[in-house]
C-alpha cells in the first residue's frame, strides 16, 4: 500500500466518521420530538457502514497480488432509522397524547449517545493522527532525495 492510499483510507475514516457525527447531533436535538412532519415520534438515526469498494486499477493490482483485502476504507452506505420501541411516558397534558394520557417519546438514549459520541471521535482523532503520521512520512521522504 502506498502513502496516498494509507491517507485516502484516513480520509475516507474521516468522512464517515463526520457523518455519524452529525447523526448523533440530530439525534440528541430530537430527544424530546414527539411528533414529526412523518407523523410520531422522531426514530434514531443510524449511519451503516461498508468496506469503500476499489477502484478499477486497485483491482487489477489486487488481482496481481499488489493489493491486500480490505485496503479501500470506508464509507456509508445508508442511514437507517432505529426500530426499536418507543418509550411511553405518562403526560396527559402534552398535545401528543393519547386516550390513556401517554406520550410516544423518541427510541433516543441520551447515555447511548454519549457514548456514541466519544466513541466516534476518539476513531476520528486516530484517523486524523495517521493521516499526519502518513503527511510526515512523506515529507520525510522527499527530505532523503
């Protein structure tokens, strides 16, 4: 694997990183919405990720054994809504109960989260210090020649 490639995966880490991110923000803003533009409570979000499939060249060179499996980083692939249920919550005064004076709150845990959120950026932080690992090999490189 060269230099460019190591950092093409940090960056795609990266970008995928930044996308789940923003879900995690979405999902924490919607914590309390219990009546959305889809009707109901809002449902989690999550982003799905895949291996980022290899360029044509990167095949050809897989296929000449130059390229190891799994060399091609990551991307998203679909967000998906979380099925779980809805937690009831007795409100009879909310405009969104029902008969019995429950309200659907959204499937968000604010705990799960958290946790979510430190987990996504301490991979974005290692992602961001092999990508500089990867700068300075480079320029190290170019100060042999």
């Amino acid at each position: 694997m060269g230099l460019h490639q190591a950092m093409a995966i940090s960056v795609s880490g990266i970008k995928a990183e930044n996308i789940a991110m923003e879900l995690i923000a979405s999902n924490l803003a919607n914590i309390g919405t219990t009546n959305t533009i889809n009707g109901g409570p809002y449902r989690r979000r999550l982003a799905i990720l895949s291996d980022k499939p290899l360029s044509f060249a990167d095949e050809l060179a897989r296929a000449e054994h130059k390229l190891f499996e799994g060399e091609g980083g990551v991307e998203v692939v679909d967000v998906i809504e979380d099925t779980s249920p809805f937690q009831k919550v007795y409100n009879p005064g909310h405009p969104d109960a029902d008969a019995q004076g429950f309200v659907s709150m959204p499937n968000i845990s604010l705990s799960k989260e958290m946790a979510d959120m430190v987990y996504v950026s301490k991979l974005y932080e290692a992602n961001i210090t092999a990508y500089k690992a990867t700068m300075k090999m480079m320029q190290d490189t170019l100060q042999l020649q």
